[in-house]
C-alpha cells in the first residue's frame, strides 16, 4: 500500500505540472487513504502538499490552506526542518490567496528565516518573492522591493528563469506605487521578456 501511495504522489503532482488539477484530485485522494493506512507521516504530508496545489489552483483556497497546514504539523512532528521551512513558505502562499495576509506574512517570514540558515536558495527565493507581495499588499513597498531584490539575486544565481521575472515585476509595482515610473516600465518590459522566453 506504501509504494502504491507513492506513485499517486508522483502521478498527482504530474497531473499539477501539466496543469489537470481536476484530475489530480481523486488521485491524491486515494493515495492519502493508502498513506494513512500504512502510517507514513512523511508519505502523507507529501500528498497532503500536492491537494493543496491541486486545491489552490482549482479555486479553493480554503481547502488549500487546511492541507498546507496539515502537512507543515506533520513536518514539524518529524523535526524536519527543511521541509518545515519549504511547507510554511506553500502554506503562506495558501493564505495570500485565502486573503489571510496576517498569517500569510508570519509563516513566510519563518520560512525566510529558515530558508537562509539552511541556505536553502529555491524556498528563500519562493519566500522572499511572496513575503514581498505580501508586504506590497499591505503597504510597505520599501520592504517589499526589498524582498523582491533578494528574490531576484537568488533566482539570478540559480537561473530560475520565471522567479527572475516575478522578481523583476515585483519591483516594477514597488516603483509603479512610487515616484518612478521610468524604472518601473523597463522592470515590467524585462519581466515580460523573461516570461515570453520561459512561456
């Protein structure tokens, strides 16, 4: 039943990337009762991850956010720190899209903080991308274009082509809301390139 649960895993978080958050659903479904079954915190915290996608990009935020947060309790209980890290920055990515901004920035800044003692280069990218609109949401654009920055210079550094175009239009809307918008249109025409290469 284990190995049948990891290969919904792999066959749920397949269906993501080719965008079938539909029919990932069930699949992650059923591989969570088999995890449970067999009684692997790790297994499941995994799938539980995976339906949060699936969940958030079907339009259900909510749900999403639930599943975020019961993996993260089952990471924390495992002591995994990296993984711990990882999962706060998907939960706080749950909770923008729940309008949850409060809680959102908390468990962003965590996985931030985590992320740079581990050094961990994607989630610091992928958290310090979200706390920065998340801050922007909020009002505070010299944060937020700080963050960006540091998005932006990791992504760079690891040649993550789309986070160097989130980074790039998160600091073009710091500047849009300030009083350059000479540098904010050249920010948003790099951004569009970079997307317009990646697709």
């Amino acid at each position: 039943a284990g190995l049948q649960a990891d290969l919904l895993a792999i066959q749920g978080y397949s269906l993501i990337y080719q965008g079938n958050h539909a029919a990932a659903l069930p699949v992650l479904k059923r591989g969570l009762r088999l995890a449970h079954r067999v009684n692997d915190p790790s297994l499941t915290a995994r799938l539980l991850n995976a339906r949060s996608y699936a969940l958030e990009d079907s339009g259900d935020p909510e749900a999403a956010v639930k599943d975020a947060a019961e993996a993260l309790d089952l990471y924390r209980q495992a002591e995994d720190t990296r993984q711990v890290g990882f999962m706060l920055g998907n939960l706080g990515a749950s909770e923008m899209a729940a309008g949850q901004l409060d809680t959102a920035r908390g468990h962003l800044t965590e996985a931030l903080d985590i992320a740079r003692e581990l050094n961990d280069q994607y989630t610091v990218l992928h958290a310090a991308i979200n706390l920065g609109m998340a801050k922007f949401l909020s009002g505070s654009l010299d944060a937020a274009a700080s963050l960006f920055a540091e998005g932006l210079r990791v992504a760079r550094r690891v040649f993550y082509p789309r986070a160097i175009a989130y980074g790039l239009l998160g600091l073009a809307m710091t500047r849009t809301s300030t009083a350059a918008p000479d540098r904010s249109a050249r920010l948003h025409g790099a951004a569009d390139q970079t997307l317009a290469a990646v697709g």
